[in-house]
C-alpha cells in the first residue's frame, strides 16, 4: 500500500492513479465522504467531501494475481488560513485574509505576540486585520491566533508578519 496525503479548502479535488497494465482499477471511498464523477478512470474528481479526513482508494485487481492499491488523504477543510501577510502600506497583503471565513459570520479572531500578549480581537471577523493593535502597526514577526468558528470548531497557529 502507498497513499498520498494534501488538504483542500473546497469539497471537490482530483484524483490521479496510474492506469494498469493488466486488470480493472476501480475507486472507492474509504473513510469520510464524497462522490466520484467516474469511479473505474485512473483520473477522476470527486465532490462534496466531507469535513476533515477522506480516505479515496485506487484499487486493481489483477487476473489470478491479487489486488495492490493505493490510498489518497484529503483533508476538506471549507476556510484556508495563510500563514503570513504584509502589511507595509504597497496595496498587496494589506490585511489578514482568511479564505471561506463569510461562511462564519460570527467567528472570533484573536491575535497574540510572542509574550502571549492579545493584540488584536474580533467577535465577527470579516478579514479586517491591517496589522494593527492598540500601540499602532505591530513589528515584523511571528504573532499566533486563535480562531474560533463556532461554539465547537477553533482552529490555532502562527502569523508571520513581513514589512
């Protein structure tokens, strides 16, 4: 067994296998969710994926000779959270964006430097963050986040700011 692991931020992704030589390749849905558009070609999308962990095998069967297959990971998450922007007045990367957040209208944002510091703070984040805190543009550095989507849902990590 093999398996290839990626994350994707839409429920849709493509699947790639290398075609057999001898016998029948099929794919199946392991783990988590989703519908294939044609389950016996080595390449093929599959759509609505579940939430977090899908598990997609790329099985072939071989006359008299077994089966081999080979699994694909994808992690369906429905935001991507960029781990850095720039907010030094050049019009790109002016604020904090994080992709599929209107979809969580009420997400909390919470940013904090290095000494644990909250900087910045949001109850309804919409990708507002310039970079700012209350003492004005913070200093190029790593600062962390916490991002709560929903009562259950939060997600934690780092932000590397650049000038």
């Amino acid at each position: 067994m093999a398996f290839n692991e990626y994350s994707v931020y839409k429920p849709t992704a493509l699947l790639h296998a290398e075609s057999p030589v001898n016998g029948i390749g099929k794919w199946k849905v392991i783990e988590g969710m989703g519908y294939l558009n044609d389950s016996s070609s080595a390449q093929t999308s599959i759509f609505n994926l579940s939430k977090g962990k899908n598990v997609i095998r790329w099985e072939v069967n071989s006359d008299g000779c077994g089966s081999v297959f080979t699994d694909q990971v994808i992690n369906y998450n429905n935001i991507k959270i960029p781990n850095a922007f720039s907010p030094n007045g050049d019009t790109y990367n002016e604020t904090f964006v994080i992709e599929g957040i209107q979809e969580y209208p009420d997400a909390k944002f919470e940013v904090y430097n290095k000494f644990g510091k909250l900087i910045f703070k949001s109850s309804k984040y919409q990708n507002e963050w310039n970079g700012r805190a209350d003492s004005g543009i913070v200093t190029e550095g790593t600062y962390f986040y916490i991002l709560k989507l929903t009562e259950k849902e939060s997600q934690t990590g780092y932000i590397q700011v650049k000038k």
